[in-house]
C-alpha cells in the first residue's frame, strides 16, 4: 500500500506540472520555448541557491558561532533560507525576463513562464522521488553488502522509516505541489508586474512572498513536522490565487 502511495506521489508531482503545460499551450497558445526558459530559469536558480544555503549550514556549524538558542535559532534558520531562496528564484526570474524574453510582458506570459518555473521544480523533485523509490525498493530486505563499514545502521534505518509512512503522507505531498506551483505562478506574475509599472516594488514583494512561504515551512517542519508544513503551503497557495488576480489585472490595464 504504502509502494502504491509512492507511485501515485510521483504521479502527481509530474502529471500536474505537465497537465499545467499542455493546458496553457492549448488554451492561449503558449510557445514551450516560453515554458521551458522557465524551467531552465528555475534550474539555474538553484546553482546558486542550493550552495548558499550549503554554506549558510557550514557557517552556523563552525565552533564559537554567534547562534541563539531554542525558538530563536529556528526563527533564525527560517528567514535566511526563506530570504535566500526567495532573493535567488525570484532575482534569476527577473534576469531571465529581462535577458531572454524582452517580448513577454502580458499575464498569459506571466502564466506560461511561472508555469515553467514552477513545474519544473515539481517534476525534477518527482524525478528525484522516482529515483528513490526505485532505491528503497532494491535496498528492502537487502543486506549490508556494498555499504561503506559504519553506514550501514544507518542505511538500514533510513530504509525502514521510508517503508513505515503513513499511506496517506507521500500523497499529500504530492498534493502538496500543485499548491507551490500556485505560489510560482503568483510570484512570476508580480515580476512581470514590476516591467510593466516599471518599478521594484512588485519584484520586492514577490521575493518576500517566496521568502515568508518558504520560511514558514522551514520554521512548521522544525517545530511541528512535515504535515503542518504542507498544510501551510497549502494555504499560501490560496492566497497566492488573490495575488494573481491582483496582479492581472494591473498586467490587463
């Protein structure tokens, strides 16, 4: 049951994104040049925010770092990461509008591109879940053979904690991501935004939304666990539906 839940998680974090493309593409004729830079867009922000976040890791383990303590540590760790992630997605979002497509500056634009962008976090993390299910299946009932000497505890435990989930958990995450790409769609849309009023603030605002996303969802899954995390994302994917319509139609006007 819990292999089923798995498949049908991967299912979703890939059929939803593609579902998105084709529906963009058959309902306003979206290039997938437009789709894919989006993608690309998305990729290329996490070669700069994945070792940020790494070296921001480092940097609080190394002796005699100035960290608080308890609650304020967690609070700490959510708004870098939040920030960090907000400042690189949304930033390369910018650039790559500004760089590679001078041209798009409409809503359905905003869509397509923040389509792309979003969807394509979704699938690659599919791609991601895939591959690990695949492990996990060669590894249950396995023996140690072939782990390093000492990592095979571990190895055994992470194993059995993967296979005891409740059925229901890898679903809701897979449910989880329709409502990030939500937050994408939002976001990209208020980028465009700042083009066509040709300001900063709407960029502004769309890197603190990503941030407060992403930071509530780091400080939830410390303090409260994984499910509260998706429940929260969840309900910033509902708000994200009001700033996209705000931000359409200052894009239609």
């Amino acid at each position: 049951m819990v292999a089923v839940a798995y498949i049908l998680q991967i299912v979703l974090m890939v059929g939803i994104p593609v579902a998105l493309w084709l529906t963009v593409r058959r309902r306003w004729a979206t290039s997938w040049r437009l789709i894919g830079c989006g993608v690309l867009t998305f990729v290329a922000s996490q070669l700069v925010h994945l070792p940020l976040a790494s070296a921001f890791g480092a940097l609080v383990r190394l002796p005699g770092f100035p960290l608080p303590s308890g609650s304020a540590r967690v609070v700490l760790n959510a708004i870098v990461l939040g920030l960090l992630a907000g400042t690189c997605e949304q930033g390369a979002n910018y650039v790559a509008l500004r760089r590679w497509l001078p041209r798009a500056r409409g809503f359905r634009d905003a869509i397509g591109f923040g389509a792309g962008h979003g969807g394509g976090e979704s699938v690659i993390l599919g791609l991601v879940a895939a591959a690990t299910l695949v492990f996990m299946v060669l590894r249950r009932g396995a023996d140690g053979a072939g782990v390093p000497a000492g990592n095979s505890e571990q190895l055994a435990e992470a194993v059995t904690a993967y296979w005891s989930v409740p059925p229901w958990l890898p679903i809701l995450g897979g449910i989880e991501r329709a409502s990030a790409i939500l937050v994408h769609l939002a976001t990209t849309a208020l980028v465009m935004l700042s083009f066509a009023r040709n300001a900063l603030w709407p960029l502004v605002t769309a890197i603190l939304w990503h941030a407060l996303v992403d930071g509530t969802a780091v400080y939830a899954v410390a303090r409260s666990g994984v499910v509260a995390a998706e429940g929260i994302v969840f309900a910033f994917g509902v708000a994200s539906l009001i700033i996209l319509r705000w931000a359409r139609r200052g894009l239609e006007d």
